[in-house]
C-alpha cells in the first residue's frame, strides 16, 4: 500500500529535519579540492567517490539540503555551471556521453546532507546495456520499449 502524498512530503521533510550537518562540518561547504568552475553562487569540482573517470558535482556556496531549497539565482547558477564542467570533462577526458542527476532525500539515494548536482560522464562499453540511462536508478525501469 502506497502512503498518501501527505505522509510522503511529511517523511521527507523529517528527513531532511534529522540531517545534523551543518556548513561547519560540511564537505561541500569546505571544499579540499580542485574547484574546476565557479560563478557568484556556485562551484563545481570532482566527487570524492566518483563513478566513472571525471565524475564532478556542482553545489551552491549556500548551504542548503536539496536543491528544491534553492533562491531561484542559486538554482540557476547551479545549472548554468553544468555546461561548463560538461565542456571541461569532455576536453579532459573525451567521454561518450554524460548523465546529469540529483538525488534529493533518502529515499532517492542522497548520502551528503548538501544539494549537489553529479555530472557523470559516461564510456561506451563502461555498461552492458546503457539504454535508459537514469532510469537504471530503479534497474526494472531501465529497460523499457518504445510503443
């Protein structure tokens, strides 16, 4: 049985209420690593964890949780650096492709407590069967047909 939108907005919201990282003890907010692009309201540099070779994140300076928590110059300013990395992978390390994604709450797979936007580049050959892309997050999904 599916819970009630309500009860879903209400669960995110505590959720994000239980996150205990603040500015002070944030990885993204103290970034030791190379910044690859910034503009007045955002920075970009590469996932600690990365998923392919290249893997980088955009993040607002403001410390916020998702992205849906973002002043709308934030927001823009996070996207409007997604370009930029793109251009810098793709002259840095000649990828096939890109995944640009964001995880927002707990039940979407966020793990840092700090709105981040991953952009993933992608090799032929890096999956068996890239056909879905992001949709692979719920991997029955992925795999679906054109009607």
């Amino acid at each position: 049985m599916q819970a009630s939108p309500d009860k879903n907005r209400q669960k995110f919201a505590v959720t994000r209420a239980n996150s205990r990282m603040t500015g002070k003890d944030c990885i993204f907010c103290n970034p030791k690593r190379e910044i690859l692009a910034e503009n007045a309201l955002a920075l970009a540099f590469f996932d600690s964890y990365p998923v392919s070779r290249g893997h980088g994140l955009v993040v607002p300076k403001r410390h916020v949780v998702t992205i849906f928590e973002l002043s709308d110059e934030e927001y823009a300013d996070c996207f409007n650096l997604v370009r930029p990395l793109k251009d810098l992978l793709l002259a840095r390390y000649a990828p096939d492709g890109f995944n640009v994604g964001v995880n927002c709450g707990e039940a979407a797979g966020q793990s840092v407590w700090h709105a981040h936007i991953h952009v993933i580049p992608r090799y032929t050959g890096d999956v068996a069967e890239p056909r879905g892309g992001v949709r692979g997050v719920i991997p029955y999904k992925a795999n679906y047909k054109e009607v």
